[in-house]
C-alpha cells in the first residue's frame, strides 16, 4: 500500500493552461488557511527548494513512471532528502500525521459539501514569493494575479461561480456535443427518426445500389417488343431498334439507374415491356470495326437479328424422302424407345394433378400430353404436360425463325431425350459401346387450329411428338442446337413432290454414352407425312460428324460462337473444337481440339460461355470466358486467352453440378452447399462478392437464364422448379430483414407404396429469411416454444431419384415474341411446356 505521505495535491481548475485567470480566493493561496492547505517540509535550504521539489513531484506523480509511488525505494529520492537535510525523525513523524489527519478532514469536507466549488477543492499551484517562509505562520500575504495576456481562449467571465466559464470555447462546444448524444429524449420527434431512416437508405443505396450491380453485356443496342406477344403466338411481332452507342460507361451507368428505378414495380417475374436484347454472338456484327466511330456502332445497319444469320450450311444434311430410312413402330419399341414398365406392369403413368385440395388421377401414356389448362382450371395457364417414357435428361428449343415457322402456324419445336428406364444407371467414364441404341424425340408445340386469334386469352394450344431419331451411340445426357442460321431454305408449293430433299430445321448436338459428341441434321416434321396417332421413326444411320476423345468421355457442351464448341470431359480437360470446315466437307478424322486443358481435379459436370465481347473496339470478336463446374465442388472461370489460368470462384465439398452466365448482369450464377443459387460479382465495384437469388431443400440439378429477360429458374432433386428475378436479388438490401422472394412454379411428389405421382403448381409465392434459406436445418428458439423447424423448410441429399427435376431450359431461338416459353423435364419422364410472364406490381407499367 502506498503511503500517504506520498499523496501529492490534487489538480484544480486553477491548474488550466498559462494565460487563463485565476480565480482562487485568497484563503486557498495561504499555506495556513484551511484543511485544504498542506504544510511544507521543513529543513534548511533556499525557502522556496521545496515548492519547487513539490512542483517537480505534482508534475510526475499522475503521468510519469518516475514518482516515489511506483519506486519507493528510488535512490534519486533518498538523495534529494539528504541535500535537503533538517529536521528530526520526531518532528517528521509529526508533520506526516498532520498532514494526513488534514486530508482525512478534508475529505469528509468534500463528503459533507456538495456545493462546495470543485475549484476551491484543490490545493493552488500558484507559486508563492521568494520572501515568504515556509514555516508555520498566521500572516497571510496577498498574491499578485498573472497578467492576463491579449489574446485568450477563455470565455468572458460572469457572474457567480461556475467552472465551465474556464473552459475554451472548443471544449465547451465537445461537452454539449456528448450531452446530446448521451442523453436520449423522452419524446423523440418524428422529423429526427426521418432524418435518421433517410440517412441510413442512402448508406445502403451506395453499397447496394445501382453501383452494386454488374455492368452488363457492352452491346451498344437493344431490341424491344412494341406490343404484346400475346402468350407466344403473336408472331414476330414489332421489335424496336435502341441505338445505345457512345461510352460504354455512361451506357452502364443509365441501364443500371433505370433498373434501380424500375425494379420496385416488378413482382417475380419479368413483365413483357422489361424484355430486351438480343443476345450477342460475334456473328451478329457485320460493321467494319476499324472505320466505325463509338457514336455508330450501334446504328442498326451493322448489326444483323438472330433469326437474319446465315453460316453457309445450306443443304448440308438435306435428303430427299427416298434416302431417309424409316422404322416401323414395332422395330422402334423393340431396340430404340424407353420402356416406361412400373410396379403395376402397366407402361403409362399415373399422376394427380389439380388444384391441391381436389386433386384428380391423370394417366399418361408415352407420347401423350395434356394442357395445363385441363390438369387444373383453377389457375388457367398456357402450356402442356407431357410424357416422354423415360428419365429426361437433355432438352433444348429449336433457333427457328418465325419467318419460316409462320408458314405452319407459328410451331416451335423441343428436342428431348431420355434414359432407357428409371433403373439405368450411367457410371462416370464408363463408355458405352457404339453399337447402343438410343432416341432423340421432336415434339411440336402450335395452335390446334391454323386461324390465330387476336386475344391471347382464347388460344388452344396442342403439343404432339412428330418425330423421333433413331440413333446409335447409346442415349444422349445432353442436347444443344446450333444457335445460328442453319436451317433450310424451301418452296412450300413443292412439299410432297417426288424427288424434293427435305429441309431440315437445324443441326442437332449430343452427348451420347459411348463418350461421343455427334451432330444431327434433323429433317422438317411437316415434310414427312406421318400417322395422326404416331410419330415418325427415321433411323440415323450416322451423324453429320462425331467428335470423341480417345481417353476421356464427354460430359456437357455449349456453343462459342455459332460454329465453335466448348466440351467439358471426365478427365477434367476442357476441349474446343471449330466444325464448320468438318460440317460441310462430312471429314471427322483429322479434327483436332484447338485447345485442350486442364481445368478440374476430376469430371467437368456443367458448362456455360460468358457471351460478351472482348472490348468495345471489337465487337466481332469472339468471346472468351468459359465458366465450368465440376463433380469435385469447384466452379472455375477459364480466359480463353490464358488457359493455363484457371480462376476458382467457389469450391464445396458437394458437386456442383449446374453453372450458368447470366447475360444482363455478365455474371455467373452457380449452387453452393447450402443448395443455394448464387450470382458472383467478377468486376467493377465490389468484386467476388455473391449475391443470393433462391434456395432449394436439395441438390440442384439445372439452371435456366434467358437472353432476353431477367427470370432465372432453378430445378433440383427436390422436385422443385423455383423461379426469381435476377434484378430482385442484386438489388435486395444485404440485411436479415430483406427475406428472398421465390414463386415454385410446381412441385412434384412420389408415392413409393402406391407408384403414383403428384404435381402441385398452384403454390403462391413465398418470402424465405436468410437464416432459413443458408442453413440446412434452421434453429429453434426455446422462448417461442418451436420444436422442429417446417418441413418445406429441411434441407438434405437423400430425395428419392423418381422426384428429381434434371433439365430447365428457355425458348431463346425464336426472338422476343418467344422468349416466355419454359420447357422442364426429369426423372419421372414428365414433362412440362409453359408461357411465363410477369406482372407489374400496381397492374400498370410505370
């Protein structure tokens, strides 16, 4: 403990900096004039050695480490009391208990006197006079004030005592400033919690306002429809031409504002009018880049529409009716179709559909299907259910133009193909032999009738199977067209005439399971005469052209450019072939990969190509980023220009089977191991930071985005085929009270004792917290006496395989006019075409 006769005076209001005035009465200057004086120590010496020791010691005793009350035992100290000298040990020991009884007085003093001014309360540093004795003594001397300097930062004094007065203007102003802060008012205004709510919007507003969002493709035009497309069957339509040209940042600035300020009046969907673009491939431009200004490069006479791209392919793989070599309906069943056979020994399938709380029993049979609004009146539709006799895995629109298609009623056409039955098991780089058999079918989607109405509203739609391909190869996992130009010019007045080759409508790409990748011309549907109850079966001896890796199997595509491939393999190499030189010669044996790399530890699952083009200067260049995802949980964004650079944006201990690059933000979107769709920021502000769209209860299987809207849908091995709006999620407030707004667009469950289906599709849309949606098992709360979380709310692997949704995929071939249609397939082999659009939120475009 220290001693007390160390404790030294304590600092007052008269200790403030030089130049201010002292106030202290003259009681306290006089070392005899009360409890708060302190006699000095006697001895010999100059009579004012001690003040100045004391002074020394006051000064260090409450900042410097040198005081006597942290080294006692000090040898400077000692020192200082033998130069010092005088007095006896009987007359110190008197003085130290003086002095503390002086201090215990004056503490009860400062106890028992609360209005006592705190500057009274110390002792005075005001220095005494040289002829002033330290000794004990009743004459009290007057001491002359400091000279107030000119300039002083002291306040004018007042009347009466108060020690704020001697404080600076600047301390003053601090002391009011804390006060506010710290005291909260009874009775806040309302005006302050405004003030406070507007403050804090615009602070989210510059982290997670229009600046958030990515910049976007850099095509310096846009495409939009003047009219409704009448729920798809409307025809081309109107489209309007929007020169954007001119500096691609003020472009981005103005297309991500208008989004800010449009996105409050969208719901889940994508209303018509928001629908825009036109997709950019490096074959649309036909500009000289090197003559162009940047305030012409997006004038409509250097850019040519989809569906006005030709690549030269006329008449490759056009037979006439003679050449085609047809199957009986017998020999196809036997060797080629599915053989959809239940528990029950029956080879259709039962399904109840309807609204969810008066549902009915729907048999399907292979090749037959149902409209929705059949299936359930209560939430009329447009659209078809339909059955394809086995597991769907691959399914893609035909890029047909609507000035072709208009000539039969505006058709659409969807290639599908399956798994020979539920049980069939594919195994990762197992190989099937060549001599397998497998089959591609086409179904139609038209009017039932050739007169279209005006009103969208009274359309009878039909959707029938026209053809089926025969092929070798074993069955394809995955199904791509090529995206431009290469269907067949025709005479309609010539269609059933001897000898007159049949157009085709496209040239079909497949991933087959003997590890293939073989290309198909598919001939038109309606220059075949087929039976009114059955489709057409054409045996495809051999492909237009067969790609294969002799030690790796091929596992997904997409297409570069209209022409160039990208192939992802089982041994985690990435592939890219040109076959358009091999397309029209029909000479697959010397084509070669022009790159072939490494890109994964184990089997590429997924592959998507980031359209954009490489800078503004080079708008027909092609583009360069390839986004993969891979069965060992990582999702890799490749620059074609240095392959041997792989950038990982995510890995997971889960496969991540489905990627997708979203063209209106130019950012990909992947499943992570929550089950959730993410949206990775890859430039700009903010980079790599991931923003959440919608949540799944089980792995995902496939992600769907369009070209020409901002609806992006998700399908999974629960069974759910969940739909969101890209806009919403990057434009969602980053907080735990901004919940993800999600509409299902159908559910599908299995019966396993009675091996009957079940699909919900009149589910209204939902609004999932954060918590829930990245947790695969949601906390309790004891105080809310909550035992076990919903089950829509449970996240796990183990779904049975008969619910899974394997393939999404938008109409993006056929323009804007088609751009709301939405096929779906999966392991039960139901299938399910609808039109989607979205609404405003008032009902009104603003």
């Amino acid at each position: 403990m220290v001693s007390l006769r160390e404790r030294k005076a304590r600092a007052s209001y008269s200790n403030v900096a030089d130049g201010l005035e002292n106030l202290s009465s003259e009681d306290e200057q006089d070392p005899e004039a009360g409890p708060s004086t302190r006699p000095s120590k006697a001895g010999s010496g100059p009579p004012n050695s001690g003040d100045e020791e004391e002074d020394q010691a006051d000064d260090t005793s409450f900042s410097s480490g040198e005081s006597s009350e942290f080294k006692p035992d000090s040898p400077e100290k000692k020192a200082k009391g033998k130069e010092n000298g005088g007095g006896s040990q009987d007359e110190r020991s008197e003085e130290d208990e003086d002095m503390e009884e002086d201090d215990l007085a004056e503490e009860d003093d400062i106890d028992d006197e609360d209005d006592i001014d705190p500057s009274l309360r110390g002792m005075s540093c005001t220095p005494v006079p040289a002829g002033s004795s330290k000794t004990k003594s009743s004459t009290k001397i007057k001491k002359v004030p400091p000279t107030r300097p000119n300039v002083s930062l002291a306040a004018p004094p007042i009347h009466g005592q108060s020690e704020i007065s001697l404080l600076s203007l600047q301390h003053r102003a601090v002391i009011q400033a804390s006060s506010v802060s710290l005291t909260k008012a009874s009775n806040p205004s309302k005006n302050l919690d405004n003030e406070r709510h507007s403050a804090r919007e615009r602070d989210q507003s510059r982290v997670h306002g229009p600046s958030a969002a990515p910049s976007g493709h850099q095509v310096p035009f846009e495409t939009r429809l003047n009219g409704s497309p009448n729920n798809g069957w409307a025809g081309k339509g109107e489209v309007q031409w929007i020169d954007q040209s001119g500096p691609s940042f003020l472009r981005n600035e103005n297309r991500r504002n208008n989004d800010w300020n449009r996105n409050v009046n969208l719901t889940f969907g994508a209303p018509w009018e928001e629908w825009r673009g036109e997709g950019w491939f490096p074959e649309l431009f036909v500009g000289n880049e090197d003559e162009l200004q940047e305030g012409d490069r997006g004038k409509r006479d250097n850019w040519l529409l989809r569906d006005e791209v030709r690549l030269g392919l006329d008449d490759v793989g056009r037979w006439a009716k003679e050449e085609l070599h047809f199957l009986t309906e017998e020999e196809a069943e036997e060797s080629y179709l599915p053989t959809p056979i239940y528990q029950n020994g029956e080879s259709h399938i039962t399904c109840y559909m309807g609204p969810h709380d008066r549902q009915t029993a729907q048999t399907f049979s292979i090749f037959e299907s149902k409209p929705l609004s059949q299936t359930n009146p209560v939430v009329p539709q447009e659209g078809h259910t339909f059955f394809a006799g086995g597991p769907i895995w691959g399914m893609d629109w035909c890029p047909y133009p609507d000035s072709k298609s208009g000539d039969f009623g505006y058709e659409q056409y969807l290639a599908v193909s399956t798994l020979p039955h539920l049980d069939t098991r594919p195994h990762i780089a197992e190989k099937w032999p060549q001599s397998s058999n497998g089959s591609i079918q086409i179904w139609a989607l038209s009017p039932s009738s050739s007169d279209i109405p005006m009103n969208g509203s009274t359309y009878n739609s039909q959707m029938t199977c026209e053809m089926v391909l025969c092929v070798n190869g074993g069955p394809a996992m995955q199904l791509k067209w090529m995206p431009l130009g290469v269907w067949d010019e025709y005479n309609i007045s010539s269609m059933g005439q001897q000898g007159t080759k049949i157009p085709k409508i496209g040239v079909l790409a497949a991933i087959q399971l003997d590890g293939s990748i073989s290309f198909y011309a598919v001939p038109h549907p309606r220059f075949i005469p087929r039976d009114q109850d059955h489709p057409v079966y054409v045996k495809m001896d051999k492909p237009l052209l067969r790609l294969e890796i002799p030690d790796a199997m091929a596992m997904c595509l997409d297409w570069i450019t209209g022409t160039r491939i990208a192939v992802g393999l089982s041994n985690g190499h990435l592939a890219v072939w040109d076959i358009y030189d091999a397309l029209r010669t029909g000479n697959s044996q010397d084509v070669l990969p022009s790159l072939y790399s490494p890109i994964a530890a184990s089997a590429i699952r997924s592959i998507s190509i980031g359209r954009l083009p490489p800078s503004e200067k080079q708008l027909g260049g092609e583009p360069f980023y390839v986004l993969t995802g891979s069965y060992d949980g990582s999702t890799t964004l490749l620059d074609l220009r240095d392959p041997n650079s792989p950038i990982e944006l995510n890995k997971a201990r889960i496969p991540c089977m489905a990627v997708k690059w979203i063209a209106q933000m130019a950012s990909p979107a992947l499943c992570d191991i929550d089950y959730i769709i993410q949206i990775i920021k890859t430039r700009g502000a903010h980079a790599g930071r991931s923003h959440t769209m919608s949540s799944h209860r089980g792995q995902v299987w496939d992600i769907a985005s369009s070209d020409y809207h901002t609806m992006l849908v998700s399908a999974g091995s629960d069974g759910a085929v969940i739909m969101t709006n890209v806009n919403a999620g990057f434009y969602r407030k980053r907080r735990a009270v901004s919940p993800l707004a999600m509409h299902r667009l159908y559910e599908i469950d299995y019966s396993e004792i009675r091996d009957e289906y079940r699909i919900i599709d009149d589910i209204l849309p939902e609004a999932q917290s954060l918590e829930n949606a990245t947790s695969r098992r949601p906390p309790t709360i004891a105080k809310r006496a909550t035992h076990d979380p919903p089950t829509h709310l449970l996240k796990t692997a183990a779904w049975r395989p008969e619910i899974g949704i394997h393939k999404l995929t938008w109409n993006d071939g056929c323009g804007l006019a088609k751009a709301g249609w939405l096929a779906s397939g999966g392991a039960s082999g139901l299938g399910r075409v609808e039109w989607i659009e979205g609404r405003w939120r008032y009902g009104k475009a603003p």
